[in-house]
C-alpha cells in the first residue's frame, strides 16, 4: 500500500508560491450568479472595478466595458457598490 502524504506536505493556506500567476486561475466556474450592466444608468465612476476582489471589470479607455466572466466569481461586491445600482445580479 502507497504511503499517503500528510497534512504537513501541504502549502500553507494564504502563500503566493509564484508571483504573477493569478491568472492561472480561472474562478470562474464557482460563480451561480452574474454581474449584467445596465448602459443607460452607468456613468463610468469605476466603483465596481475598485472593489472587485478578481479584477474581472473590464476597463477601456476609462469606461467599464463589462465583465471577464472567467474570473468572476459572481460574489456581487459590484452591484452593492455601484452608486447607480447599473449592475445587477442574473442567475448564470
């Protein structure tokens, strides 16, 4: 019978082993809800993308283009900030 590894040969919850490499991975997956702009109440005061923990609001030339829906987690901090309520929560 193969000798199982111990709790002692994990790596430590909360350690950057290799920097950069959050975009490795996609987190997408876990989202059950998803973030749906609406373009006539946004204003571009960039809220959602201050806040999002994932970095997943998409920025270009200074105007919130939408979301990158393969890091979104839907957890919907940017709904919550969003001054307008332009962002609002679907079922994904």
């Amino acid at each position: 019978m193969p000798q199982e590894k111990g709790w002692k040969s994990l790596s430590r919850g909360g350690v950057i082993l290799e920097p950069g490499n959050a975009r490795d991975y996609e987190t997408g997956s876990w989202r059950t809800f998803k973030p749906v702009v609406d373009r006539e109440k946004c204003i571009n005061c960039m809220f959602c993308w201050i806040f999002c923990p994932e970095s997943a609001v998409i920025v270009k030339d200074d105007k919130m283009e939408g979301f990158n829906l393969k890091y979104c987690k839907g957890c919907g901090i940017c709904a919550k900030e969003c001054p307008k309520k332009a962002i609002e929560m679907a079922k994904d």
